[in-house]
C-alpha cells in the first residue's frame, strides 16, 4: 500500500520556526494539536545548512525510537481522527513528516 499520509512544514527557506505542519491522510487534512503542529517532530536527520552531509551533526530519533517515544499521543492522535492505531500506520506517519523535518537554527533566519 502507499503512504496513506502526506506532511508538509509550511515555511521554506529562512525562518522555519514561523511554520506550522499540514498533515492530510488519505488526502483528507488532519490537524495536530498545537504543540506538535508548531514545532519540530524530532526525526533523525542532518539538519545543518552550513553541512547538510556531515553524519556527526545528525540529530533525532530513528522510526523504531520515534515510534517508542511518540506512540502515546500518536495513538490518541490517530483515534480522534479514525485512522487504524497500528504500527504500520505510525510508520508511514514518521516516513511522511521525516523529509520535512527541521531544527530550530536549521534554516540559518535567526542568525
């Protein structure tokens, strides 16, 4: 099955931190509660401008410690919206935010 899920961080380029997260499942949006919608989901990326490839400024958790750490509110997140509460469904959510992820000072606005 595809990705049932789609994500996007509103704000490119400089001031990242200005955005919010647009989630749609199945093409239907779905709206996070604030904490989640206005902050980074703490993925495992290289989120540096100045060294987007260097591995030692890799930060965040991978799937399988994102899933652990994060399966509570998903899981009630998931329930409030109709979506299946399952780990195969907390996987394509982490794979759909993951490449949109960011830091704070990621984007280099605030310096």
């Amino acid at each position: 099955m595809i990705n049932p899920f789609t994500a996007r961080w509103t704000i490119t380029g400089n001031n990242l931190c200005l955005g919010q997260w647009e989630i749609r499942y199945l093409g239907r949006p779905i709206e996070l509660d604030p904490g989640p919608r206005e902050n980074d989901m703490g993925s495992f990326g290289i989120y540096s401008y100045i060294f987007p490839d260097d591995e030692d400024l890799a930060e965040g958790l991978p799937e399988d410690d994102w899933i652990l750490e994060n399966a509570e509110w998903l899981a009630d997140f998931f329930a409030a919206h109709d979506i299946p509460v399952d780990e195969e469904h907390m996987r394509w959510f982490y794979q759909a935010i993951n490449p949109h992820d960011w830091r704070c000072g990621s984007c280099g606005g605030c310096i």
